[in-house]
C-alpha cells in the first residue's frame, strides 16, 4: 500500500499515530500496510480523514486472501501423548468474519478501558 504508505510519511505520522486511528496494534498496522492483512472500509474511512484526503487517493485493493493459513499446522499434544498435526484450509469468508469479531472486540476492550479509568477517576 505504497500511496497510503507514502501520505503518511509526507504528514510525519508515525505507524503507531495511525494504528491508534483504527483501534488496532502497531504491528496489526504495519502488516495492514504492507499489504499482508485486509483494511476494511470504515478503517480506510478513518485512515483518510487522518490524512485529510479524500479514500480514492489513498486506497490499493490488492486481491488479498484474508489470510496465508494454507500450510497451517495446529499440533495437539492433549491426547495422551499421541502426536499428530492437523492442516486447515480456512475460508476468506470466515477470516473475514473472525477478524470483524476481532475488530469489535479491540474496540469494546477500548470503551471498557475508558470506563474503568472514567470510574478511577471519581474516586
């Protein structure tokens, strides 16, 4: 994502200012932009506000797969000491939705952080 990549770079702004704008961590950034991980929509929303450009000149639709999980191994050593691997090709449609849910997550983790240190502060 070289244009986006670019802009930032021109502004002075740092991966990490960027990664706080989508609510993600630095290096989640990072892969986002070298291209590596999917930046969904709202992100590219709020990525150009920041940029204070319009979306169309900052996003690259590269034809991502959501994920590299092709040779993914999860190895199970829980059975009895039996070893065995197991592959799983996983779906886009499911990576997609897995890091939707993740997304939330981070943000809902966000708002309750705000609201422990808001009832901190009352103290």
């Amino acid at each position: 994502m070289e244009k986006l990549r670019n802009l930032r770079k021109q502004k002075g702004f740092t991966q990490e200012y960027m990664s706080n704008i989508i609510a993600t961590d630095v290096s989640n950034y990072s892969r986002k932009e070298s291209g590596g991980v999917r930046i969904f929509d709202d992100e590219w929303e709020k990525l150009a506000r920041a940029l204070e450009v319009p979306v169309e000149d900052i996003r690259e639709d590269k034809n991502l797969s959501g994920v590299n999980n092709e040779n993914f191994t999860l190895n199970d050593n829980a059975n009895a000491g039996n070893y065995y691997e197991q592959y799983y090709n996983i779906p886009n449609a499911i990576m997609d939705n897995l890091q939707d849910y993740i997304k939330i997550l981070k943000e809902q983790v966000e708002s309750l952080k705000q609201e422990v240190k808001t009832l901190k502060s009352k103290r």
